[in-house]
C-alpha cells in the first residue's frame, strides 16, 4: 500500500508545472487589469479580468484531470479493478441468486411444516373420535351382565377403535418425522448465508484498500445513517443497535400514547 | 365476542398468512380471507363483509401503513379494527401507527398469547364502545 502512495507523490514530483498562473505572474496581470481600470479602458480591462479567470480555470482542470488520471493507474495498479470487477460482476450478483435460494428453501420449509399441522389437525380430530367412541362403548358395558353376547359385540368394536388409534398412532409419528426433516433446510441456508458473509467480509476488505490507496486512510466509522424516509428497519437483530422495540416496549408506548 | 367474525389476514408472505391464520383459528375464529398486500386487500375490503383486519407492514404494492390510513379515510370502512402484526420495531413507526389509528400493534416474532391479548384488548374495547 505504502508503494501506491509514493508512486502517486512521485508522479505529483513529476508534473508539469501546473498551469494555474504563479504569484509574479499574478501580479503582472493584476497590475494590467488595474491600469486598464484607471485608464478607463472597459473593453481591455474586461479583456484581461476574463483572461485571467480562464488561466486560472484551465489550470485547475488539467490538474483535476491529471489527479484523476493517477488514481485510475494507482487503483489499476493494485489490480482494484479486476478484483472488484470479480466481485461486482459475478460474485455479488452470485450472492443475490444465493439468498433468494435461501428465502425459498425457508419458505419451502415452512409450507412443508404447517401442511403436516394441518393434516396432524385432522388426525387430532379423528382421536378425539375415538375418545368419544370409546365413552359410548363404556355406557354400553353394563348391559353385558343381562346379556353376555353383547360382551362380544363391544369387544369387536373395542377392537376397531383400537385399529383406528393406531393407524392415528403411525400417521402421528410420519408427521413428526416430516416435521423433523423438513429442519433440514437450515443446514443449507446456514452454509449459503456463511459464503455470502464471507463475501461482504471480502467486499468490506476490498472497499477499505481502496480508501487507503487514495490516500484518504480509514477514518473512524461514520454513524449509521439513518433510516431513509420511507425505508423501514425490518426485523431488530440482536447486538444491532437499532433502536428496534420489544413488544413491551411497544404497549408501553401505546399506553402512553393512550391506547 | 362473536367467533363468526369475518377476519382479512394481509401479508405478503404466505407462511405467515397461515401462522395468523391457523392462530386464530385456534382461538376460534374461522371465518378469515387472505390477502398478500394493501393493493389486492382494499378491493376484498371495499367489497364489504369484513369485521376485521390484521395485517403487516412491510409489502410491496401498497403497505400496511397505507392500507390502514386509506381503511380510515374511507367512510364505509374507517371504523373496521385493525391489528398490525410486523416486524418494524422502531419507535417512530409505532407512533405513527398509532397516529394513523391502530387498534392493536404486534411485533414479529410473536406468540399465540400475545395475539389472544390483543384480540381480546381489541374486542373489549368495541364491546365497551357499544
């Protein structure tokens, strides 16, 4: 990095004199300027004023130019533009295509999850069928005592519940194994979002050589800029100063407010 | 409170539609509709029928926000109830909310309990109105 900064310094050692005018020089074209003044020359004096400007303007833009022209080396030279090239051009573009796949596998999950509730709803009901099946067989069983058959009769219908509580039983134990699997999701978007994080660090890397090499150094972090007008925080992440309210926060907000 | 409510879930992200729906299903109300943002809400809304509405903030087409302030400029609807269940935390956002006349105010990630309070603030509060 130190080489950068002195092979800029050496070309500013290298250039031409700069085509702002010098101090002598601005004396004599003043001293011009106020003599055509005096000698109420308008037409010279306005000749001369705009001549003087222009010298002045003309230099500062060849130096601009030339300035800009020895960052665009300096940066080539430390080969900025091909990294950040590869990371504008492909990688970046690579996380995004990324990170949708990781909102999609999340979003998959979800479905696949709440659909096992939803049958698991409809199996939980059919048990509760059972139970009352189960009540009605009970208010059955004295009836036995007068007539032994009917012992029969429950028996097979004991038996038939007892089919339907175990197919509950199994289909029960399919949704959580679903649901289980269906976790599986966040092994994948973990080591999606880790390369992505790795990338920002490499961006982040990029961005702060580049600061340096322009001599401009790294300065202390500027605040967080503040949330646009319009654009909203999203969802407050732990050990980010966000100023994100907790849903106690919030009542006693509202409470305040007279809500 | 009368279970029959009819309730408009709006989010634009359909696992979430279904958590609030499934939710309130369990607390009972069964009667609901979805819609994924403001824009395809207010033609349901306007349409008439709905007792309720709870929704999000953050959606592309027409906000939360947006769809509560035209809820309330419109004449048919402005007394509809509204819960904003999101996940901007931030204070001014609250306020604003409230300035704009919510009737309940959840942050993502939420509980069931939590939902169940504020229906039930909610509810009292209409109950007591009437």
């Amino acid at each position: 990095m130190a080489a950068v900064v002195v092979s800029i310094n050496a070309r500013a050692a290298d250039r031409e004199p700069p085509a702002i005018p010098d101090r002598a020089e601005y004396i004599d074209r003043l001293r011009d300027i106020l003599s055509a003044l005096e000698a109420d020359d308008q037409s010279l004096f306005e000749a001369r004023l705009n001549q003087l400007v222009r010298a002045r303007e003309e230099g500062l833009f060849v130096n601009l130019a030339k300035l800009t022209r020895e960052l665009h080396q300096a940066v080539k030279d430390l080969n900025f533009d091909e990294k950040l090239q590869q990371l504008a051009g492909n990688e970046i573009p690579d996380a995004c295509v990324r990170l949708d796949y990781v909102v999609k596998l999340g979003e998959d999950a979800a479905h696949k999850t709440l659909d096992v509730c939803d049958d698991s709803r409809g199996l939980l009901n059919r048990l509760n069928g059972c139970v009352d099946s189960l009540d009605g067989i009970r208010e059955k069983l004295p009836s036995v005592a007068a007539l032994p058959i009917k012992g029969l009769t429950l028996a097979n219908e004991i038996e038939r519940v007892e089919g339907a509580m175990r197919e509950i039983g199994a289909a029960l134990k399919v949704s959580f194994s679903t649901v289980a699997q269906a976790q599986e999701y966040q092994d994948l978007s973990g080591q999606v979002i880790r390369r992505v994080i790795a990338l920002v660090h490499n961006i982040e890397g990029a961005l702060i050589k580049l600061l340096k090499a322009t001599n401009e150094g790294v300065k202390a972090p500027a605040p967080t800029v503040a949330v646009a007008s319009g654009e909203l925080a999203g969802p407050t992440v732990p050990g980010l100063a966000s100023g994100g309210q907790s849903q106690q926060d919030a009542d006693a907000l509202l409470a305040e407010l007279g809500f | 409170m009368d279970k029959n409510l009819r309730i408009l879930i709006v989010d634009d992200f359909s696992t979430m539609r279904r958590i609030v729906k499934n939710l309130l299903g369990d607390l009972g109300f069964t009667n609901t509709a979805e819609a994924d943002d403001g824009k395809t809400a207010w033609p349901m809304l306007q349409a008439g029928g709905f007792d309720f509405v709870v929704t999000d903030w953050n959606m592309p087409g027409m906000t939360g926000i947006d769809l509560l302030k035209a809820i309330r400029g419109d004449d048919k609807l402005k007394g509809l109830p509204v819960l904003m269940v999101t996940a901007e935390a931030q204070r001014d956002q609250i306020i604003e909310a409230a300035k704009a006349g919510v009737n309940g105010y959840i942050i993502k990630p939420f509980t069931a309990a939590t939902l169940k309070e504020k229906l039930d603030k909610i509810f009292a509060r209409f109950e007591q109105a009437a």
